[in-house]
C-alpha cells in the first residue's frame, strides 16, 4: 500500500504497471464503476488528484462498462505518470513518426 485515507486506498497494480510510478487509487467500499455512487467517485478522484500533483505529467483513467475495457467490476482510477517519449499510447491514440 502506497497510501491509506480514511475511503481511499492507493496500491501498485499487481503486474508493475505501464509506467514507472503507475497507481491505482480504489475506493474501500465497493462500487462496481463512476457511475453507481457519484459521491464515492468525486471522492476517489480526490485522492487521485492528490497524488497527481505529486506525480507531475500523469493520465487519470477510469472506464466504465467492458465496451470501454472495464475488466475489474470495482471502481478504480489509474495515476500513470507520463514523459514525453515514454511510447505510451492510449487506447484510442495512434503513434505519429515524429513523436516517437
């Protein structure tokens, strides 16, 4: 565990992640996406926003439903630190030749 609130945990993923840094912030109580309890879910970005301004450039992912690749039916939000280069594209991103 990274660190603990009183709602909130942050972990690192199980597999290491995408990035060096890579988060996951979770809710302690369930909440099967962003949408089923919109207090918990303000609450979660929160935290999740907390440690983005530790992180520096960083994406915030959440998805709801498997149609946008939810495949853990609890809400979490990823904090995945980003450098310029890194590689990383997102889902719906394409690499271009000149940011590679």
């Amino acid at each position: 565990m990274l660190r603990e609130w009183p709602e909130t945990i942050a972990i690192r993923p199980r597999h290491g992640g995408v990035t060096d840094g890579h988060v996951l912030v979770i809710p302690k109580v369930h909440v099967a996406d962003v949408a089923e309890d919109p207090s918990v879910s303000a609450t979660t970005m929160l935290r999740a926003a907390e440690l983005a301004a530790e992180a520096g450039d960083c994406n915030v992912i959440t998805s709801r439903g498997p149609s946008a690749t939810q495949t853990v039916r609890h809400l979490h939000l990823h904090l995945v630190p980003r450098a310029h280069g890194d590689g990383l594209l997102l889902p719906w991103t394409t690499a271009r030749p000149a940011e590679r």
